[in-house]
C-alpha cells in the first residue's frame, strides 16, 4: 500500500523485499483466507484498537475500511463480508489480495527487488540519505519502513524494523506476542484437548480487578487454550505479569446463579438415584464434567442423591467462575500480531514521518499500534500504508 500510494503520488518507488515474493504474512492471515478488514465505519473501528487509537485516528479517518474495499474491489478483487463485518476475498484465497496489490503497484512501475535484505539506513544529519542491502549502496531521500513486527518470523518478520528505529535514535516499546492462545497450569487441562466452546463467557482480571468481560467461542488445546476468546484476551493482558493475570470461564454466561441453581436441583431431582457424572451430561460437555468435578472435590461415581448442599454450590460455582489458572501467553512464533513497536510520540500521525530523522517514515506493525482479531490490524497497516506513501511522494 505505501508502495503504490507513493508511486502514485509521482514519488519514484523501489521495493524491497527480503523474500523471494511479496505478502507472505498475508497468505497466512485468517488461516490462509485473509481477513483484509472489518466493514464498520471509522469511529466503530477506533473502538477496536487496543493500543495508539488516539495516533490512528486521522489515518483512519482518511483512508477507512470503506475505501480500502473500494480499492481492492476497483482493483478485480471481488469481496464478501462475513458474520462480525469480516471481510474476506470472495474466492477464500489470501494469495488474490497480495496479486492485486502486486499489480496496483507493477501498473505504477514500482520497481520490485526481491530476494534482497536490507542491513542498515543511511543517515546524515538526521536526514535520510539511502539504505545498505546485502547487495550494496542504494540511495534515497525517502525511506519507508514497513517490516512488520516480531510475530510468525516464518514470514520475514523477525523484528529488523525496531533495529531500524534504534539506528534512528527512535525510542522502542518492548514487543510482545498479541492475538495468541495462552498456556494453563494444570495438566488435566489436557483431558479436554480439542474441545471447542461456543456462546461462553469469559472474564479477564488483573490484580484481582475484573478488566473485561467478553462472550463468544474459545478451545482447550493441548497447552491450554485459543480461539477468538482468548486471543482477545490475550491483546487485554500482555503487558501484565502472569501472576497477575486470572482467566475466569463461565460455562453458562445466558444463566444467572440463581437460574443455574435451579436448573441444577431440577436435575439433580430427576436423576437422584444416578451417578453425578452421568446427571451433567445435560448440562456440560462430556470432556468438562471431570474436570469440574475435580475442582469441586466431588467424586464422579458420587450418587446425585447424596450430594451435599455445599457441594452443589461448589458446582454452581465452577460452571460459572471456572478458574482456568493462568501461565503464560504462547510466542510470537503463534502470535497474529506484535504489540509494541516504534514509540508514537516520536511519529508524526498525519504523515507517519519520524520526527527524528527527516524522509524516514515507518508504517503498520512496526508502529506500537495494534487492534482486536476482526480485520482490524491489516487495516492499520492499510491506513498507515496510505499515509506515509502520500506523504513521502509529496514531501
């Protein structure tokens, strides 16, 4: 995107990419679909920015969800939008939205070199003056860096960009893994591997504090769990310190206490005479009654007629406050994105220039800037992408 709005600015563009093609974290994305953007207006979207929402505000505004839709579909990419606003190309193929932006660019002779990694930036004078690659000397009085994060470094991203920054004196903010499934203590977790949970709750605490309360759909894996709940979690508690983080799981989040009570003692009252694990099969997923048994010190073969007052209120207790004992996030080898990165106030947010170096810009995931799953990461780097290459071709 910086590329082609540069070019079309009448800037003369030289890409440079250190892998054999281009797009190659985008072929990854929404598990090799792309999930491009989120069809929402720009203050919705400012909604879903967990970090610099305040920065992206004019970038949103100038370049929204909308317009890049428009662009792509101007550009032969049919689309369609999906349950939560999600916007996929039409043909399920994240390879079609790296060829249309490919083509936008070639159309405005961008000139592309492949298979070359660039080392160092030349500065003088807090100017830019070119960079270094492994092939040589190249110079330039605009350089936009859009390298990415430190998330899948598969890809390329391997975090070259906060060296970058440092080179310029920028100041970093620490990356960490954002977008990711989380590791749990307790190895029974490992009995409900591969289950899946749809409509439950999930809360978020810090310091003994509730953050977040949110609702939808998470898994239970073989190191903890994942899923749209968790990684939306995960984005909420990675600066935190693991012990102060609580994960809580609410099995039944359409149920009050006193509803789930009730429904409990109704069958409970109906089934006295069978053994407590069989009575929940109602009411839990076959591979959760175990383990909520065991957090509640009730033996599976107990008869339901013999349960005590107490140890249906235990019961009640697990299915809605399950605590899900919180270790640690996965790493950026899993993370979708990077949180942290080159420090804003060192940015300047109508243009993304440093305001360090003169003709240095830095767009996108390098930028410590980062938003909900949904779409909305891509289109930061859209909008910033926008940004700089107009404002690089105009300068």
């Amino acid at each position: 995107m910086a590329a082609h709005a540069a070019a079309e600015g009448g800037a003369d563009v030289t890409l440079f990419e250190r892998n054999e093609k281009c797009g190659k974290k985008i072929y990854i994305t929404g598990k090799g679909r792309c999930n491009v953007t989120n069809d929402c207006d720009p203050q919705e979207y400012l909604t879903h920015v967990v970090r610099g929402g305040k920065f992206l505000t004019g970038a949103v505004y100038t370049f929204p969800p909308r317009s890049l839709m428009e662009y792509l579909e101007r550009g032969g990419l049919k689309l369609k939008t999906e349950r939560g606003n999600r916007v996929f190309p039409e043909s399920d193929k994240a390879s079609d939205v790296t060829r249309c932006l490919e083509k936008y660019c070639r159309n405005a002779g961008v000139e592309f070199r492949f298979d070359e990694k660039v080392l160092k930036l030349l500065i003088l004078n807090s100017t830019m003056r070119g960079i270094i690659t492994e092939n040589g000397e190249y110079f330039f009085d605009k350089v936009i860096v859009c390298t990415g994060g430190k998330s899948y470094p598969s890809t390329g991203s391997d975090g070259d960009g906060y060296k970058f920054a440092a080179m310029a004196g920028h100041n970093v903010i620490a990356p960490v893994p954002s977008l990711c499934g989380v590791n749990l203590k307790e190895n029974y977790f490992k009995g409900m591997q591969g289950l899946s949970l749809k409509n439950v709750g999930l809360k978020v605490y810090i310091g003994g504090k509730l953050k977040k309360e949110l609702f939808g759909e998470m898994q239970f894996t073989h190191f903890g769990a994942s899923g749209p709940l968790v990684f939306t979690a995960s984005a909420l508690i990675n600066r935190e310190k693991n012990e102060n983080v609580k994960l809580v799981l609410d099995f039944k989040p359409a149920l009050s206490p006193e509803q789930l009570d009730a429904r409990i003692l109704r069958d409970f009252t109906a089934e006295k005479n069978k053994d407590v694990s069989n009575c929940l099969k109602a009411l839990l997923p076959s591979s959760a009654i175990l383990p909520v048994l065991q957090r509640c010190g009730i033996a599976p073969e107990k008869k339901v007629n013999s349960v005590t007052r107490g140890e249906r209120s235990a019961l009640l207790t697990n299915i809605k406050n399950f605590d899900m004992l919180f270790l640690s996030l996965r790493g950026f080898e899993e993370a979708v994105v990077t949180s942290g990165g080159v420090d804003l106030k060192e940015i300047d947010p109508k243009t993304m220039e440093s305001k360090l170096v003169k003709g240095l810009y830095f767009c996108g995931e390098v930028l410590d800037c980062d938003a909900f799953t949904g779409g909305f990461n891509l289109q930061i780097a859209f909008s910033t992408g926008y940004a700089a290459g107009r404002a690089a071709a105009k300068a």
